[in-house]
C-alpha cells in the first residue's frame, strides 16, 4: 500500500496534537485503496468549527454551519468536515438541519455509497460498517441503507452512482439501479446547472 497523502499526515499531526481525531473519508479513502491519486482531498473530524478556529486560524469558514471548512496545507486545499448528522432536505440538495456528533458510526449513515464511507486514520487503520471494502474488491456501486431514501435526499447520487461505475469500471448493484430508474425523473426538480455540472464530471 502507497503511503498516506502528506497532506493528511500534516493535518492529523495537527488534530492530535489539539485533542482531535481526523479520518480520511469519500473519494478520498476510495481512491487510495484502489491505488489512484484523488481528485480531492476530503477529511472528517470530530472537531467542530469553532474549535478548529483555535489550530486552525487561516482556514476558510464559509460553509462552517454545515461543518465544513476549507484548510490549506502547502497550498494544497484540504476540505475538512465536522461528523454529522443530517435531516429535513427541503430543497432535494442540502440538509435543512446539521448537528455535530462525535459517533464516526453514525456519520457514515449520512453517506451515499458503501465505497465512500471508508474512514482511515493517520496510522492506516479502517472504519468500514457498510462493507465497503467488499464492495470494493467486488467492483460494485451499492447505496447505504434503502437506496430510494438516499436518492430523494439528494437525486445527483443517480448521475454520481453512474459516473463512479464508468469511472472504476465497476457495476451497480441491482437493488439501486432499480431505484435509480423509478426515481430518474426526481432530477428535474433540481437546478438544472447543478444537474449539467455533474453530467460533464469524468
């Protein structure tokens, strides 16, 4: 296995360093496992914003209410989110209410794809309790939970859960290609820009 990105490794010195734990999480965690560079750096921690605040003076704040700041390390953007979690989305896109937790297990139940809800900490060490490690090894897309509840959250996941098979050449398992064919036509109550943007993703 290829060594942790350094980034990671500076900001987990950090984090430890104040108290706190981080984890690599999403695409991220993914992408190292399969041995390919990550389009994005995406951390979780148990931290919320204003107590990174204290460490973490120069990062961007902007999204903080949804936990989610922005950390440069080297000059390479890091986003780092506080664990969540999530309910009421009002808008088929974002939550209307967040709160911040401390269970790592409970984040995860937020998440959209057993491949994307690996954590890894500083030392290598997994957190996997969707088996997304199989799910990898096996080459299949797979929501969390009841894939229709994951997709009226958010119907991007459809064009998402696609984009990942095409990417990774993996297939999606039959349960929510299902649902993503019944729920297709959710797509047309989002923004049409965000829907655009997320078709031209490779």
């Amino acid at each position: 296995m290829k060594p942790l990105p350094q980034e990671f490794l500076t900001l987990e010195a950090l984090y430890k360093e104040h108290g706190f734990s981080l984890w690599m999480i999403g695409g991220t965690s993914r992408d190292y496992l399969l041995g390919l560079e990550p389009d994005d750096l995406d951390f979780v921690t148990d931290a919320t914003p204003e107590q990174e605040k204290q460490f973490l003076p120069e990062a961007d704040y902007t999204f903080q209410k949804y936990g989610s700041i922005k950390a440069k390390v080297g000059g390479v953007s890091c986003d780092v989110t506080t664990l969540r979690e999530e309910s009421d989305y009002g808008d088929h896109r974002h939550p209307g209410k967040v709160q911040f937790i401390q269970d790592v297990h409970q984040d995860s139940l937020r998440r959209d794809f057993t491949i994307n809800a690996i954590y890894i900490d500083g030392q290598g060490h997994v957190l996997d309790y969707h088996h997304g490690l199989d799910d990898l090894k096996a080459g299949v897309i797979r929501f969390i939970g009841e894939p229709s509840k994951r997709i009226l959250e958010d119907p991007l996941r459809i064009l998402r859960a696609e984009r990942f098979a095409k990417r990774l050449g993996f297939t999606i398992e039959e349960a929510s290609k299902a649902a993503m064919e019944q729920l297709r036509g959710e797509l047309s109550k989002l923004n049409p820009d965000k829907v655009l943007l997320e078709s031209k993703k490779v």
